[in-house]
C-alpha cells in the first residue's frame, strides 16, 4: 500500500487578535489652516467689505451706509482678527469631527460598565469583544492592556509583582501614545483665547488714537475722521471677544470630552490590574 502523506496547513492567526485602531486622524500642520484662513479673511475684506456698493458715491473712502462698510472702517486689523476667527471654527470643527472617531462606536459609560462586568465575570475574551466593537481611544488603550494581561498570565517565568507592573506600563505606554492625536490643535485654541483679546485690544487702541488725533486737529474737529477712529475701536473689540469667547468655549468643550476618555481609561486600568492581582 502506498503511505498516505499528510499536508499540514500553515496555521493562520485568529481574526481576534487583531489590534483595535483609535484612527482618530486630525489635521496634522496647523499653519496652512491659519494661512488659508487669512487669505480667505483678506479677500473677503478688500473685496466684499471694501466694495463701493457699502459707500456714500462708491467710494470706500466716504462715511459707510451700512454695517459692512462700518466693519470695513475698522482697519488694517480687521481681517487679521477674522482670520483668527475662521481659525478658531475651522480647528473647532476639525477637533468635534476627530473626537468623534476617538469616542468610539457606543456610549464610553455603558461600555466601561459592560468592559469592568466582563472583567469581574474573569471573561477576557468577551471584553476583548467589547472593544473592538466600540474601538476609539479608549476601546485601543483597553485592549491592548489586555493583551498585555493575557501575555501576563501565560508567563510561567515573572513574579506577580513584575507582571502587575508590567500591564501597568502597558496601559500608560498605550495611553501615552493616543493622548498627542487627542490633543493636536487645542494649543492653538488655548492660544487664540488671549491673542484674539490682545489684537482686538491693539486695534482699539489705534483706532482712539485716531478719535484723538481728529479732535485735536486744529480748528473744528473732523467729524469723518473721528468716526473712522471710533468704529477701528469698536469693531475690533467687537471682533477680538466674539474670537476669543469662541475659542475658550471650543477648548474647555474639547478639554472636557479628553478628560472623560481619560478617565474611563483610568477606571478600567484600575479593573485590569486589580483583576490580574486577585486571581494570580
């Protein structure tokens, strides 16, 4: 009879292990958002502002009739605080959409509930589940602290101690690593919520030193002149809070929602490790 030779396959990794992705993305140069920003700011200003149409004859250099022209009044400052503006909503929208992705697919609560349920019941594999069904910050850092522990718990060669410190650095490594993706471009808004302020205030200031200069000019004070100077003062105040209000409501907002990923990532490292240390 002839031998039967057998074939073995090459086993192939289980589809569970794959890694979970935070994929929170973001834009990564800041700098072209804020160049494109003042060029769309500038060209708003010089060609819709300073049309002729909000003008006494058509001339921007004449009293305005309307409320663009009055901003248009405002001065060389204006854009420049536009363009702060259009920042702080394009990076605000940017961040919303990429903390979206970085929540997950589910509620962060009910899955820190059903994540430390799993763990209580010493079922790894079903919290492994859960966070490849919720994926995101969180869902990654959990995981791949679990991962650790299941490596841990295979060791025959550590000291309970050793392991327990190494899914302890597991978890901060891992949390080190998403917490730049989270935060990328909140500098920026933190930023805009003084330099917003401080331009706005600097075109105030212009603009009264350009009220004073028509009163003191000699003979009856410029009246065109001294409405010039007091509306650069206004508008840029105006311009340079609304900015600066915008920008501390998007960080604090922001600020808040890393805070709450932080903390579950907190809470169920805590899970992990006092779950390994109890039944090891």
């Amino acid at each position: 009879m002839a031998e039967q030779t057998t074939i073995q396959k090459p086993q192939q990794k289980p589809a569970g292990n794959k890694a979970v992705s935070s994929n929170v993305g973001g834009v990564k140069n800041a700098f072209i958002v804020i160049l494109i920003c003042l060029i769309i700011a500038e060209l708003f200003f010089h060609l819709y502002l300073g049309h002729g149409s909000h003008f006494k004859d058509g001339n921007n250099a004449n009293a305005p009739l309307d409320l663009f022209g009055t901003i248009y009044k405002g001065g060389f400052i204006v854009p420049i605080l536009q363009c702060l503006f259009l920042t702080v909503i394009v990076l605000s929208v940017e961040r919303w959409i990429a903390l979206a992705k970085a929540k997950g697919s589910g509620n962060i609560t009910k899955f820190v509930e059903s994540v430390k349920a799993a763990l209580a019941a010493r079922d790894i594999n079903k919290a492994e589940d859960l966070c490849r069904k919720q994926k995101g910050t969180v869902g990654a850092v959990v995981f791949a602290t679990l991962q650790k522990y299941k490596e841990m718990d295979a060791d025959t060669t550590l000291q309970k101690e050793q392991k327990l410190t190494s899914i302890q650095q597991t978890l901060e490594e891992a949390t080190a690593l998403e917490m730049p993706s989270l935060q990328q471009n909140l500098p920026i808004l933190a930023t805009l919520t003084t330099l917003g302020t401080l331009i706005g205030l600097l075109g105030t200031v212009i603009g009264m030193i350009k009220s004073f200069q028509a009163l003191s000019a000699s003979g009856a004070p410029d009246s065109t002149e001294l409405s010039t100077g007091i509306s650069e003062a206004l508008i840029n105040t105006a311009f340079g809070i609304l900015t600066a209000a915008l920008a501390l409501i998007g960080y604090n907002y922001f600020t808040g929602k890393i805070d709450n990923m932080t903390y579950a990532i907190d809470e169920l490292g805590f899970s992990i490790v006092s779950t390994f240390a109890a039944t090891h």
